[in-house]
C-alpha cells in the first residue's frame, strides 16, 4: 500500500508532528485548534455537519441514554438532517462551545459515504490506486471501517428505484451486516477527527484535498473485496445497493 494510504497523512499528520513534545496546556490547544481546522476544511469541501455525542468514562456516551448501542456515533439531535450545515461561522460556535464533541456529516445531500469491513477496505484501497483509478477522501475508524468518501447519486424520479442507508441496516444491527453499507439520503456517518469509546478514533487516511468520485467506480472492486472478506461470493446482479435499474 502506499505511503499515502498507510497512515495518517496531510493536515492531521503535519498536526500529530507539531504536537510532539509540546507542554500540555500547549498540547490541549493544539489539539483544539486542529480539530476546528479539520472540521473547517470538511465543510468547506462541501460536507454538511452536525454536533454528535462523544464518550464518556467507562465506555459510555455522553448521552442521556441508557445502554446506548451506539456510544459516541450518532447525533445529539434528532433534527440533524436540517441542522447539518457548511457554514463557517456556525460550525465554529459548536466546536468552541461543545469541545468535546464529535461531528456527524449528512450523506445524500453533496456525497455518500461507501463503509466496509476494515481489511476489505484497505485491500480495496490498494487494488484502486494500483489500477490509477481515482479515490477521494478515506476515512478509517478503530472500530475496524473504512470509509470512502464520494459524490452523491443523487435522487432518482422513481423513489421507489432507491433503498436508502437505513432501510439495509441501522447502527445498532451493524454486527449482523458485515458486508457494504452505502450511506445515502437519511444515513450519516463521523467526520474525523472524533473519538470512540477505549480510546479510539475516526481518522484520515486520504484527506479533503482529494475530489469525490462517483461512487460506481470504485464499486466493483469494493464489493469483490467486502465479498471476499465476508466469504461470499460477489452477485453484482442481484446485489442490495443503491443503484439506478
């Protein structure tokens, strides 16, 4: 795999290099600053966001929830499809006045979210840049994801013709669907940087700086990958995903 897709790289690696052996005060606002810079560049890239819960001791969410099944992963109001947003300004106050918080991006307004099984994800990753096709933004979770960032397909005239995110799985029920979630209209996923429980996180692998593809060409190879990793054999034609017939 190379060097650019093996690590932390761009703006959160030139981050992680100046914070090194800086005092701790210094260090926590470095942090802070870098966070809100990663953010900035989401929304300026086009990603609408939104405020989401964050841990809490004892792997637990900030939520008021009891037994949360999704602890530090989903929004923090239930209104966060109209309030996700690009705007500067406001994504500045929630991010200084809520430091500890992570962010949702809505998918399905500019760009879907691709999402497979870890080490599915990173074979697919390198058969893609191998074959010089073009990768946008990827985002790897601890929690063993791997996200690929691309336009949006947009919204058919046959809704029907359509499966949204949700309808596949819901987070909660992600142990039983350990194959390609398409995240689309009604699904959202963390920007990073955030924080999960155990001292995890959502990170870039391939920043912002990269175009969003179309999500059909990297398809193929995803779901030939996800297919393998899951011990299935791909079927391209009778496949639950999103696609126009």
């Amino acid at each position: 795999m190379s060097a650019e897709s093996g690590g932390r790289t761009g703006l959160q690696g030139k981050l992680s290099q100046w914070l090194r052996g800086r005092r701790p005060k210094e260090a926590a606002a470095g942090q802070e600053a870098g966070r809100e810079a990663l953010l900035l560049a989401a929304a300026s890239a086009g990603l609408p966001l939104a405020p989401a819960a964050h841990p809490a001791p004892g792997y637990r969410c900030s939520c008021d929830r009891v037994g949360c099944p999704t602890p530090a992963r989903h929004p923090v109001s239930f209104a966060w499809q109209t309030q996700s947003t690009t705007d500067r300004a406001q994504i500045e106050r929630w991010a200084r006045h809520q430091p500890q918080a992570n962010f949702i991006t809505a998918t399905g307004m500019v760009h879907d979210v691709l999402d497979i099984p870890l080490e599915a994800g990173r074979e697919a990753l390198e058969r893609l840049l191998g074959s010089g096709i073009e990768v946008g933004p990827v985002a790897e979770s601890d929690d063993g994801r791997l996200l690929f960032f691309t336009l949006t397909r947009g919204t058919p005239e046959e809704e029907d013709e359509w499966w949204p995110c949700e309808l596949d799985c819901h987070p909660e029920t992600a142990d039983e669907h350990p194959g390609l979630r398409w995240h689309c209209r009604g699904s959202y996923v963390l920007v990073p940087p955030a924080r999960l429980p155990g001292d995890q996180a959502v990170h870039w692998v391939r920043g912002l700086e990269h175009p969003l593809p179309d999500p059909l060409t990297l398809l193929e190879v995803l779901t030939d990958a996800c297919s393998r990793h899951v011990g299935e054999e791909p079927d391209h034609e009778n496949a639950a995903w999103p696609l126009r017939r």
